[in-house]
C-alpha cells in the first residue's frame, strides 16, 4: 500500500518547486506593458495632461499585494503626464481606452527606486500593477470626444447619403425600365427619401 503521508509530502514539494520555478523569473529591466482587455470602441484615448480615473492593484514582484482602490470602492484619480504618479504609470497608461485593462511590470527606477515606499515597498522592488481606465477628462479630452462625436455625425451623413442615392438608383432604374409605368423624378425622389423631404435640411441643422 501507498504510504499516503509520504504522497503528500512529495505532492508538497512538487508544488514548492513549482511555485519556485515561477518567482525565479527575472523581473524585467524595463517598462512592460500587457493590454488584457480592450473594448470594441473606443472614442479617445488617454494623453500627457489628461485627467484620469483608474482602479489598480498594486503588488511585489513576489505576488505580494500592497494596495488596492478595488475594496475602497472608489477610483484613483490623478493627472498623467505631470509628475503626479510614479514613472511607469506616467508611461505606462498612455493611450489607453476607458475600459481597458492593462498589466505594468515597473522597473525601480520606474518605481520608488532604491528608497521605496513606507513600510510596504523595499526599495529596489519591481512593481506589478493590474489597471483598468474608468474615466477621461479634462479640456483636451473634452476637446476630443467633441471632435469625435462630429465625426461619427459625418460618417453618418455620409452612409445615409449613400443609401439614399442606391434607393433612388434602383427606384429610377425601374421607371427607365418600365417596371414602374406611373413612376416619376417626384416619386423616384420620395422612395429614395422614404417620404421625407427635409432629411438634408435637418443634417445641416445638427452639424
């Protein structure tokens, strides 16, 4: 018979030098950034000087957690790009989507370098941050998602402009081809419109 105590000494082991063989990678000399979400659309990204809102968890290289914005139920909000948040952060969460999540491996001198932070960070300790973009703002986000959402009107126009040009095509090819003997330029033009007469009147009006 197995000696069941001896199996699960050895199953012990195995998973010592298993867990082991994980925290024996090397931590990384430079900024890695890891994208694990991102959503299908995305109307501006984030840039030098914006004002963010973010949740994150913050951990050692170990797998140690020092902090978390997730159980305090409220994001971190800071300016990027002007010295308020560590170096990997100014780099790391550039360009991002709101709803998008990333993973940052920071480098010390990313980080809190070779002093650390209070009690929790050692220094020298490569960072590891798990984030997720929840908020955009500021005067040149704002001035963004404007030019956003009048781009997205345009391309709107365009593709209504386009199906009704197909319509009226197909109306007036039946009236050339006799398909339609009462049709007429007025009738082909309010197939085409859907019976709508002012459409181009209202689009003028809304950009």
């Amino acid at each position: 018979m197995f000696n069941t105590r001896a199996l699960a000494l050895g199953a012990v082991a195995l998973l010592a030098l298993t867990s082991g063989s994980v925290l024996a990678k090397d931590p990384p000399k430079e900024l890695q950034v890891g994208v694990k979400h991102k959503p299908a659309e995305c109307s501006i990204k984030s840039e030098n000087g914006d004002k963010l809102s973010m949740h994150y968890t913050g951990k050692l290289w170990n797998g140690k957690e020092f902090d978390s914005s997730i159980p305090r139920g409220e994001p971190f909000t800071f300016t990027i790009g002007v010295g308020q948040v560590i170096g990997g952060w100014d780099r790391g969460l550039l360009g991002m989507c709101i709803g998008e999540k990333r993973k940052l491996q920071i480098p010390p001198e990313l980080g809190y370098g070779e002093r650390g932070a209070g009690g929790t960070i050692p220094g020298g300790a490569t960072l590891v941050f798990d984030v997720e973009l929840i908020g955009i703002e500021g005067p040149g986000a704002d001035a963004r998602r404007a030019a956003a959402d009048k781009s997205s009107i345009a391309d709107s126009v365009k593709a209504g402009m386009a199906a009704a040009a197909g319509k009226a095509a197909k109306a007036a090819g039946k009236v050339v081809s006799g398909e339609d003997s009462e049709g007429s330029v007025e009738a082909v033009v309010k197939e085409a419109l859907n019976g709508d007469d002012e459409p181009a009147a209202l689009v003028h009006e809304e950009l």
